[in-house]
C-alpha cells in the first residue's frame, strides 16, 4: 500500500510539474505529452532497479 501511494504522489508532482510549465508558456500539447512521458518512464526505470537490487 505504500508504494502504491509513493506512485500516486510522484504521477501527481509529475502532472504538477507539467501544468506549472505549461502555466508559464513554455509548453504547447506535443511537448507537454512527451515531457510527461519521458518524466514518468525515468521514474518507472529507477524503481525497477531499486527493485531489482
């Protein structure tokens, strides 16, 4: 249960993160999409290792 909630906070941070930028006009859609992206998937990676280790 815990990790499931360390998850949920990160996706959260992430998605504020992004309408932060997005708030400051440095983003359209496309870039929005691909940063959220590439942002979520460095944080699935770095979990499966710890995982792994």
């Amino acid at each position: 249960m815990k990790r499931e909630t360390s998850n949920e906070q990160h996706v959260l941070s992430v998605m504020q993160k992004a309408f932060d930028k997005g708030q400051q006009g440095n983003m359209d859609a496309n870039k929005m999409l691909h940063w959220l992206k590439q942002e979520l998937q460095t944080a699935y990676t770095f979990n499966n290792n710890e995982k792994a280790l």
